[in-house]
C-alpha cells in the first residue's frame, strides 16, 4: 500500500489472517482443551514476556536480563494494593496470610484486582525509568551484566521488608466462593485476562516499531553513535523502550500473581535463574527483532519445557540445558533469522531490476 | 557571505598526545573546504572535537554564531551540523530504505512526533536521493549487504536526508573504485550548489580534494600548518615536507 514498501506496515493481508486464527485458537482454547486451561494461560503469559523482552534485546538489542524485576516489582504492588484497602496489611502479613482472614465479595475482588493491576503497571513503568535513567547509559556486554544484579537485589530487598512478608512471601486474596465452580471460574477468567493482555501488548507493540519509535530503536540496536550522529535522542528512546516493557510486565506480574495465590520474592516475583533467563531464551530461540519470532519462541519453549517437567522429572533441566546448546549452536540468529538469512526475498529485501519495475508490481 | 563555522584556538590532548594544538578555522556559507595532512595528523580528532564527540581542552566553536564547543553529538547534528565517518557507519540490519527513513532531521521532533509514521513526503525524497547515489535498485536490501563502496554511498544519501545546513565528510572516497569517484564528486558539487550545504571535507586523494575545495586548510602533528586555495596548497613547500618528511 506504501510507496516503497518503507513504510513497515505490520498487519498486511496474510499476517492478518494468522493472527485471527491465532486468535481464534485462543480464544477456542479454554473450552476445547479444558483441562489445560492453566497450562494455556502460563502460554499466554509466556508470549507477553517473550514479547516485551524482544523490544529491549531484539529490536533495540540491549540484552536485559532485568526485565524480571518489572514482573515482580508488579506483582508486589499488586498484592498491596489488593489487600490493603480490605484489611490491616501488617496483621495480614503477619499471620502468613494463611488460613486466609481475607474474605471478599465479587465486586471488591475485581476492584482490587483492577487498581491492583493499575498499580502494578505503573510501578512497572516507573521502575524501569527510574533504573533505566542509571544504566541505560551502558552498553553491550556492560548493560546485559548491570542488569544481572538487578533481580538478586531486588529479591533481597523485598525479602528483608516484613511489611508484604519478607522472604516467605505473600498470599492474594482468594478468589471469592469456594466451590468448584467458582474455581473454574476463576481460572477462565485469568485465562483470557492473560490472553487479552498479551493481544494489547503485541498490537501495540507491533503498531510501535511501525512507527519512527521502532526505526529508532533499530538505529541504537544496529549503530548507536551513528544513531546519535544523526541527531536521535537516544537516551529518550531507551527509557521509553524500556518503560513500554516494564509497563507490561507489571501488569502480567499481577496477573500472574494472583494466579500463583501465593508469591515469594525469590522463585516467583524476581525469578531470576527461572523467568528471568527464560524470557531472553525464548526470543533467542524463536529469532530475535522479528515479528513472529517471540511467539515462534514462546510456543516452542513453553510445550518443551512443559514435556521435559512432565517426562523427564529430574532431568528436566538437563534437557533444557541441552535443547539451549542445540538452539544457539544450529540457529544463532534464532528460527525466524535463519529465515531471514536463506530466504531475504520472503521479508521483502530484494534488488528491483528498474525502479519502473519495482514500482508497478507493489 | 555569513560565518558558518568557528573555530578558534582548539586544543585537544589523548594523555601525553597532542592531537591537536592551538587550532582556528573558519569556514563561510556555501563554501567546500578541504582538510589534508598526513596520517596522525589530528585531522578526525577535529571533526571529533566540532562534533562534540569529546569535549575540547581549549578553545571555542561556534556553528552559525551559536556557541556549540560545550554541547553534545545529538543536540550539534539537531542544529543541522553533520558528520559521516571514516568507517563508514550506517545501520547493517535496516534496509536502505529504512537508513534514510531513520536519518530524517530530528529537529522540532516532540514526543509525539516519536510515533507518527512516514510521511509520503518523506518516502518519495528517500527514493529521490537513494537515486541520486545510485541505489535505488538496492533500496530494499540490508545496508549491511551492499558493498564498502555502497555503504559509503548510503551514507552521504543519508546525510543528505537529514538536511544539514553543513557537512563534515570523512575521506568520502577512500575504497571507492575510480569510476565511482567522479560521479561522487559530482554529487558533493551538486549538494553543495542545490542543497546549499556547506562542506569540510577530509581527504587524502589530491586529485579529489583539489578538484572540489575552493579553499584548503593543512595539518600536520596536530597544528595548523597552512591555509590557501588548492593551487597555493599545492605548491607551499611546507605542505610538501609535511608529506614527504622534511630533512
């Protein structure tokens, strides 16, 4: 529809296609396939992470592995911002949040769990601007390992703060009823929260790199002096990169909270070792900056990673060590760049013969 | 004809190396002026230093009047002060297309503007002036696939994407075939008379620099060592010792 096809236009007829269908799957999912309702709302939570992660290291290439904290710091908030309009949040914390004294009604349920996942984004973003403005400033192999730091010390930080319940975490408020019914309930809610949280950031993320955002992003990723030669604010750049991702990710990390009921600071909100690692290998493995590589990624870790927990228990992360080396040492560049490297023409990069020619046939 | 860039007494050190000493050069609108000298001769740490790649030991410069000797890379090239590369720099993994998109001025850009799209405006002078280097056929393939030759090309088209009121070129022609240099040159002369984009241009091929400069300054060890029109440059005995090692 562009004149020379510079305008990168993310939604043309085919890709529009799959995505319905992809939407369709989703949306068909929960009722198709039940009893694996939980394992599809991780998928979708998996997609949004894969998602965000690639617009820091794919497209911008400033490989993070900070990312995570957004998710937890989301989480947190969320968690405070649930329980303690409802009740004393000391008290609460206090008695391990067990035997749950926290009782709510439907209505006050999904406000909290609305504010809360307000809040949680907001954090998110804030975070990220607030880190981002002291280590943005790094670059390559300094930024990756700056932000290595980042989820030990923030797990460390929230397990030594007894007011959302230190090291041994934190518990959400249940879901109101306690039948089986309303568990269900539960889950096929959470369900397509996760799936519509993932659609909103892939369109507008999508819709973001068609814009000058995301040649600006490519521009640091590709040369970033150059990219200040030629008068970009790229420090302006980074932080919003970084801000959009986090602003997700917090609200994923609410989501993802509540669906956990109870969360600790180590291995759930600021996983580093775990999600953490695993969101910078999905979009390796899938191809990073490509459209459709994250979620290539995501599919394929996710139904791996959920086979080796269930076959191979115990050795589990043997395999997964494995499947990593075979990824990184047959496709460096990830599924979608091996494409790209033996099919250029697929993504449209081609020599026109006369520019008549090249006009006529776009 | 008006003052478009100052700069006067600029020194610049690297630990005990002086890169450049003491250093004043003045260039109107609209001219071309060469900067020669020898290898190590301080000739990129000055555009460095005009640039505000790093900040200057002494000295002042000023780009149209305006005092910019303490101001940073983006902020200088937003001002419409721009510069190419000796390693010719463009994005490897955007198409042509997507360079010169992406090498649009900055200039009034608000936050807002961060999230527009192309305008066909834009489109169509990326395509006009990928084929005023020659590119246009390439125009849908990665920068970094072409060519060294080409890159550089893609390079001066995305200078002139930006559209500097001045521009500093780098050894413009260095690992362009001969062929392909006079179109060059023919292309900095057009740019200049069309565009009215005052040029300082680095070079080390005498038959280029002496064709296209109206005026030529010389360095050597860092200091300025000459000044004049490219016949007088070309006779100064100094310059001669400069490059062949006086006894």
């Amino acid at each position: 529809m562009s004149a020379g096809g510079i305008q990168r236009d993310p939604f043309n007829r085919t890709t529009l296609l799959i995505l319905l269908a992809i939407a369709a799957i989703g949306i068909a999912g929960p009722f198709v396939a039940a009893d694996f309702t939980k394992q599809l709302t991780i998928f979708w939570v998996m997609v949004l992470i894969s998602y965000t992660w690639d617009t820091m290291g794919g497209q911008m290439g400033y490989n993070s592995f900070g990312n995570i904290v957004f998710f937890g710091v989301g989480m947190y908030a969320s968690a405070i911002v649930q329980i303690a309009p409802y009740t004393d949040l000391t008290a609460y914390t206090a008695a391990g949040g067990q035997g749950s004294a926290l009782v709510l009604d439907l209505g006050q349920y999904f406000l909290g769990l609305g504010l809360g996942a307000l809040a949680a984004g907001v954090s998110g973003l804030l975070v990220a601007v607030i880190v981002g403005s002291g280590i943005l400033g790094l670059r390559g192999h300094y930024f990756a390992i700056g932000t290595l730091a980042l989820s030990i010390f923030a797990a460390e930080m929230v397990s030594g703060w007894e007011l959302v319940g230190g090291g041994s975490g934190i518990t959400m408020p249940g879901y109101p009823g306690t039948t089986i019914a309303s568990e269900q309930e539960k889950t096929l809610i959470f369900y397509f929260l996760c799936f519509a949280l993932a659609g909103t950031a892939f369109s507008l993320l999508q819709w973001l790199y068609s814009t000058r955002f995301g040649l600006a992003i490519n521009a640091i990723r590709d040369d970033e002096d150059k990219a200040e030669a030629m008068g970009i604010k790229t420090a302006r750049y980074k932080t919003m990169a970084w801000a959009i991702s986090g602003f997700f990710l917090g609200i994923c990390g609410a989501l993802y909270g509540n669906l956990l009921i109870h969360v600790d600071p180590r291995d759930t909100a600021f996983d580093g070792a775990g999600l953490g690692v695993w969101m910078v290998l999905m979009v390796v493995l899938g191809g990073k900056g490509t459209f459709w590589g994250p979620l290539i990624g995501a599919v394929l870790f996710h139904v791996t990673k959920e086979l080796f927990w269930s076959y191979l228990l115990g050795l589990q992360y043997i395999a997964l060590g494995i499947l990593i080396v075979v990824i990184v040492v047959f496709f460096p560049e990830g599924i979608m760049g091996w494409f790209r490297a033996h099919y250029p023409h697929w993504f449209g990069e081609k020599v026109e013969p006369a520019k008549e020619a090249g006009e006529a046939s776009s | 004809m008006s003052v478009m860039l100052e700069v006067t007494s600029v020194s610049k050190n690297f630990g005990g190396v002086v890169a450049n000493r003491d250093i004043s050069i003045r260039i109107e609108q609209g001219e071309i002026v060469g900067l020669i000298g020898p290898n190590g001769s301080g000739k990129t740490t000055l555009f460095n230093s005009i640039v505000g790649y790093h900040p200057v030991d002494a000295g002042s410069i000023t780009f149209e009047g305006r005092e910019i000797t303490r101001l940073r890379v983006p902020k200088i090239a937003r001002l419409g002060l721009l510069r190419t590369f000796q390693q010719t720099r463009i994005f490897g993994k955007m198409t042509c297309m997507e360079n010169m998109a992406v090498s649009l001025p900055n200039r009034q850009e608000g936050l807002m503007a961060a999230f527009s799209r192309l305008s066909t405006a834009a489109i169509d002078r990326a395509e006009e002036l990928l084929e005023f280097v020659g590119l246009h056929s390439k125009r849908h393939l990665r920068g970094g696939d072409l060519s060294f030759g080409q890159q550089k090309l893609l390079e001066f088209a995305m200078a002139l994407m930006n559209e500097p009121r001045m521009l500093l070129l780098d050894e413009p022609t260095a690992g362009i075939n001969p062929t392909l240099i006079n179109g060059l040159i023919d292309r900095l002369q057009r740019a200049n008379q069309q565009l009215g984009i005052t040029l300082l241009v680095i070079e080390h091929n005498m038959r280029v620099i002496m064709n296209l400069a109206e005026r030529i300054y010389c360095l050597a060890h860092g200091q300025l060592l000459a000044e004049g029109e490219p016949s007088a440059i070309q006779n100064d005995q100094r310059v001669i010792d400069a490059y062949l090692g006086a006894s």
